[in-house]
C-alpha cells in the first residue's frame, strides 16, 4: 500500500528553495519515499494510494540531533541522578526518546550512557516497544583515570564504582573497544580532553593518547562502526584527528592545522552550542557547580570563534545539543539551530547541518526528501525559511512522521497510524 500527502509546500533543504506550488509526496508501507513532485501530477500517477491532507503545511525532512543523552534529564548536578536504579534510569532515557520524537527530531545520536542504557532504548524502538526516534548509540566513554568521564571523579578513593570505561594503555582501550561492540553500540567515544561539568579538570587538558583512541578506532573499523570524540582542547582535539576519529563534539579550541586535518579527512564537527549557553545563562544559582559554570564562560568565546573558523574554512558540521546536560532538556533540541543564526549562520546552512550533514554522519537513509529515503517529515504551520522560530515553538498543528508513521501532535500521548487519511 502507498500513502500520498498531498497538499503541502516542500522546504527543500538539498536545493535551498521552498516550493510555491502545491507539492505531494508518496511512500510505500516501508515508510520509504516513493516520489515527490507537484501535486496534480503525483495525484495522477497514484490514484490508489491513500491520501493524507497537508493542509497547506511546510513539509521539510526530520530534524537529527548527532549528540543527546537519555540517560541524563537537565539537571543542575550529577547528584540528582545518583539515587536512582538502572532500571528507573532507563524508563526515564524511554520517555526523553519519546519527547525527542514529538518534537520532530526523528534520528539521534545517544553520545554515551552507561549500562547498556542506550542500547535498550535503541532497541526497545526497533522491536516496536516503545516509540522513539532513529538511533545510532554509543557506550559508556572511553576516559583516562581522572579524565572527564571516570565516574570516581570529586569522590574519595574508598568510594567504588561501576560502569565506567577507564582506560590508561592500548591494549586497555583495544579490549573496552571489543566488549562495548560485542554489546551491541554503533559507535565508540572517547574523551580526547578535559570537560565543563566534570570534576577535576578543565577543559584544556588532553584525555586519551593518541596510541590509546587509535587502538580502538582499529577495532571499530573492523567492524564497520564509527567512532566520536570528545574533544575542547587544542592537544585533544589534534590527538584525536591523528587517530582517526569521524567525528569531533564540541571543538572549543580548534587550531588551524586541526581545521585542515578535518576538511582532508572528510570528519564532521558537533558543535553543541545549547549545552555552553543553557549553564551560563542559568549559573551558579541554578545549582551548577561554580567551577563549571566558569569553564563555560571561559571557553565560549573560543567555542564560538571556532565553528565560525571551521565552517568558513568548509568543514561540514552537524546538529547536535547535547540535550540531558543542565537546562538542556529533550524535546527542546530545535533550539540548536536558533543558537547557529545567533551566531551568524543563514536558515539554510543550519538546516543543512541538522538534516542532510546528520544522516551523513549517522549513516541513516534520512535528511532528504526523495525516493529511496525513509519519510521522516515535520509538518509546520509557518515557513521556517521566513520564520525560523517554528522550528522551536510548539503549535498543535505541528505534525511528525517518523518512516512513514503519523506521531500525533506535541500534546498528545500516543501515535496515530497514517489511515486516517488527515494530517
């Protein structure tokens, strides 16, 4: 069976125009893009398929957020999290997924969690068990002891911990490499340096060693995954550029040899923006950490100064948010692309970068609106090219197709299958 939505205006991100005329699109069962042209042809061409109104909406392909984390839900501190069970953590990563969806983010990339927790969401979506976006997932991050993600970070040495992924050798890293792939992740990440809500370092400290990333960037290829890293400072953003990462998040210092490393290499850049902004305009006050706090006011100028540097030198980049960090909610990734505009980029380059630049870097048939691409479609009720704002206020006539699935509005609880004929 074929399902045409028809009465719509196409916001195509691949040719940077907004189709005036009245546009329509067909998928088949698989939720796989058939055709997509002017309305009366299309209506021509498949009199039997089932016919969804657009009701004169915008339709431009799925938002893709390249850095989240279900596990973690916004709060000031870690301390918030520290009380609850794998169990409870993994129900709340289920409802973040949930509201990721509805608010027309129709792929992820969980950047870590620990547990297997982003592997069970994943798969829990997969098997139809629960509703949520497209995922490619990573582990629990690679860190050095002491670096950004050792979890016995700020507490004294008789205080153990489980679930971390400390590696301080090759062969460390090479083993951690083959149990999280055995385990089921799409993607290694390591911590190349220092972070902003960690205990005990900065930002401009390096992490791992280049040997350390580069024997389990070894393993990944091996089994045809990718891998991303963490990486703000100078030295560990360079390291893991020379290890062959696919990916640097964050980039606060990036130098110019870095910049050229990654336009040869062909390696995206995430910038997250929103989670550097979220803990400076909430501060300390809020309940986060002073110490954090001024890590993000000292880097932001840099951070900015470099995604302006790196995409002017022509660097790809892809969205990401890394929503789950302080007032840095699910549901709320849109405001990514508010925050590239701010910093001087145009309606199409930050579409670009969270559409076509995220299925790249996701390896997800999605971001294009044409046959042989998932229907992954946002339903707007403004044009986001003459007002961006849409894109991040809710409106009840916002509508969500995730592989040819209708998800209700933002206000609603539960999906609607593509049978009811109305938009």
């Amino acid at each position: 069976m074929d399902y045409l939505l028809y009465n719509i205006r196409l916001v195509d991100v691949a040719q940077r125009q907004v189709r005036v005329e009245p546009w329509a699109l067909v998928w088949d069962q698989d939720g796989i893009i058939r055709d997509s042209g002017p309305e009366q042809v299309v209506l021509l061409r498949y009199p039997r398929a089932t016919r969804l109104d657009g009701k004169n909406s915008y339709v431009l392909p799925g938002l893709i957020d390249c850095h989240v984390h279900f596990s973690a839900a916004g709060h000031p501190s870690k301390w918030d999290d520290l009380t609850l069970s794998v169990p409870e953590m993994t129900a709340r990563a289920l409802v973040h997924a949930k509201r990721t969806l509805y608010a027309g983010i129709t792929s992820v990339r969980d950047a870590g969690s620990p547990f297997g927790i982003g592997v069970g969401v994943r798969r829990a979506i997969e098997h139809g068990w629960h509703v949520g976006p497209h995922m490619r997932v990573a582990g629990t991050p690679f860190s050095i002891t002491g670096g950004h993600a050792d979890p016995a970070n700020g507490f004294p040495p008789h205080i153990h911990w489980q679930g971390g992924a400390v590696v301080d050798s090759p062969d460390d890293a090479r083993r951690e490499a083959r149990r999280q792939l055995r385990d089921g992740v799409d993607v290694l990440k390591f911590m190349a340096s220092g972070g902003v809500m960690s205990t005990g370092d900065k930002s401009t400290e390096r992490g791992l060693l280049v040997e350390e990333m580069a024997a389990a960037v070894a393993e990944a290829k091996n089994r045809g995954k990718k891998t991303m890293a963490h990486a703000q400072a100078q030295e560990g953003i360079e390291n893991a550029l020379k290890a062959g990462v696919d990916s640097i998040e964050h980039g606060f210092y990036l130098s110019d040899w870095a910049i050229e490393e990654m336009i040869k290499r062909d390696v995206t850049l995430v910038a997250t923006l929103t989670a550097v902004q979220q803990i400076i305009d909430h501060g300390v006050e809020s309940g986060i950490a002073p110490d954090s706090v001024e890590k993000a006011k000292v880097a932001q100028e840099a951070h900015q100064n470099s995604l302006l540097r790196a995409f002017r030198a022509g660097v790809r980049f892809a969205m990401g948010t890394d929503a789950g960090t302080p007032f840095n909610y699910h549901g709320d990734n849109a405001q990514e692309i508010r925050h590239l505009l701010d910093l001087g980029l145009n309606i199409w380059d930050a579409l670009e970068a969270a559409t076509i630049h995220g299925a790249e870097l996701l390896d997800i048939p999605s971001g294009l609106i044409a046959p042989g691409y998932l229907a992954d479609l946002i339903l707007l009720p403004d044009n986001p090219i003459d007002h961006p704002p849409t894109l991040w206020t809710t409106s009840e006539r916002r509508q969500v197709i995730k592989q040819g699935q209708l998800v209700k509005r933002l206000d609603s609880v539960d999906p609607v299958e593509p049978k009811e004929a109305t938009v």
